[in-house]
C-alpha cells in the first residue's frame, strides 16, 4: 500500500476487507496518478475490464465537459488582511471563504466561467478587493440526478477546482457572448438581477473567472487521474471534444 494519508483513510474506512500496513515512518508519497490498490477490496461491479485510466490531457476534456455541464460551484476568496467594514469580523482577515455561487460556461470554448456578481456579496468584495478566487465543481449532485441513485462512493466520481480570478466583463463581450441568454437559460431566476437591470433587486455585473490553474480528482486514484492540468491544454480544449466524452452515469 502506498496512499497519502488522506486517502489511506478514506479507502480504510469504505473498504473493509482492505488490511494497513503499518505507515512508514517517512512515508514517500507517490504521485497520486500512479497510486494503485488492492483491487480485490473494491466491489465487483468496479472491477476493471480492459479499463484504462484516463491521460492527463483526456482528462482535462472530461473537466472540460464537468465546467459546461456545471450550474454551481463553491466560490472561494480570501479575506483582506486589513479589515475595513464594521459587519466583518476582524477574525477572519486573510482567511479564505468558501461560498455556493451561481455559474454557467457563456464564453465557450474559452473554459473561463461567467458569473453574476452582485456587489453587495462577500466573494465580490473580496475580489474586488484584489483576492484571487478558486471555484470548486463537483459531478456529484448531477450524477444523482440522471441516475436517481445514490453512487456507490461520491470520492470516486469526478471533481475540480479552477484556480484564477475574476475580472469585468465589457458591455460588447457581455453582447458577443450572449451572457443574459446563456445565464438565465440556466437560471431563470437571476433576470431578478441582472446588471443594468434599474429595477433589479441588486447591483451586479458580469464577472468572467479567467481560469489559470486547474486541479482535478477524476476518481479513485487507480482508475482516474489525479492531479494539475497543463493550463494551455485547458483552455485548448474545443466544444466538440467536451461534447464527445462523457462523465459517469451519461447515457449516449
Ligand atoms: C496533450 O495535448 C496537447 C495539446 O493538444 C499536446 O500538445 C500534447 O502533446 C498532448 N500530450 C500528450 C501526452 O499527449
Ligand atoms: C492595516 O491598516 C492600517 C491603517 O490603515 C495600516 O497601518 C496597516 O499597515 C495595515 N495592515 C496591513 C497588514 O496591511
Ligand atoms: C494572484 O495570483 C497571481 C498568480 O496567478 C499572483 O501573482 C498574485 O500575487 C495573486 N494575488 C494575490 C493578491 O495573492
């Protein structure tokens, strides 16, 4: 057995026929993408049939898709180190806050995610304040809503974070992207407030996530890879190939 600790956990605690080892007292910890277990402790209807793990740059079209089929994601800032506002405890200076927001990918085949951000809320301050911003996605409410079941174990499904930050969008990229249509198609509530919107109930505007780093847990390590995309190959991917592929549970 060699699994980094966190992952040594997590197989002890699903897999119970799976024996420890004891830890070595140094433990190298391998390259996640080349982690291999014990596969007579995974049931058998993960057994592998001829499977082949994913390459890092298949991979990275298989994300690709996760971005494009993604509604939400959890938006997270950093804390100034300098707290101004009397609403924000001074505890949480320089600290990072993890939020649920609203996304959709308008500026296919970029790979950069739109969002709507209101400046009353906590991730826009933040940004605005100079934060660089994470956004993580995870295939795991979707996968329950094609299949109407629950997976046999949620770590084994896709998941990424995309690390960057946001910047405005013009009025002409908003116009050429075609973000009003493309964002409220996937959330029709959010005509409440658009920017430029004078009756909308809050102030927003259009925020692009340019995306420079990307991580993804594509699964179990034996069966998926683990690991840092090449940034180039992200943002090369084209709508095609995300729409050729497909993550677990997707009929044909
Ligand atoms: C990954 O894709 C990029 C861009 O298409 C290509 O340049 C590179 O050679 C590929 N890497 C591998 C290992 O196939
Ligand atoms: C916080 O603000 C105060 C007053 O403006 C300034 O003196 C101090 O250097 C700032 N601290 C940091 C860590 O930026
Ligand atoms: C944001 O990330 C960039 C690297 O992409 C880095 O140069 C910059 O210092 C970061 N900004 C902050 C406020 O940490």
């Amino acid at each position: 057995m060699h699994l980094p600790i966190p992952l040594l956990s997590l197989f002890l605690a699903i897999t119970p026929p799976l024996q420890a080892s004891p830890a070595p007292a140094n433990p190298q910890i391998p390259s996640p993408q080349h982690i291999l277990v014990d596969s007579d402790a995974l049931p058998t209807e993960f057994e592998s049939t001829g499977f082949r793990i994913p390459t890092r740059n298949e991979s990275t079209v298989l994300a690709r898709r996760l971005l494009a089929k993604s509604r939400a994601g959890v938006l997270s800032t950093i804390f100034p180190k300098n707290i101004t506002s009397p609403y924000v405890p001074a505890a949480v200076a320089n600290t990072p806050i993890g939020l649920p927001d609203y996304i959709a990918s308008c500026e296919e085949p970029t790979g950069n995610p739109t969002l709507l951000a209101l400046t009353i809320s906590t991730s826009t301050r933040n940004a605005v304040a100079g934060s660089n911003v994470s956004l993580a996605i995870s295939w795991w409410d979707e996968y329950v809503k094609l299949t109407h079941a629950e997976p046999w174990s949620a770590a084994n499904l896709p998941r990424a974070s995309l690390i960057g930050y946001l910047e405005e969008m013009t009025k002409e990229e908003v116009e050429k992207a075609g973000v009003v249509k493309c964002f409220t198609g996937l959330h029709g509530d959010s005509r409440w407030w658009l920017p430029g919107d004078k009756s909308a109930a809050h102030a927003g505007v259009w925020m692009r996530m340019v995306v420079e780093q990307v991580y993804w847990i594509g699964g179990f390590g034996d069966r998926a890879f683990i690991g840092w995309f090449d940034p180039e190959v992200w943002r090369g991917v084209r709508t095609e190939e995300w729409k050729a592929v497909r993550l677990p549970g997707e009929k044909d």
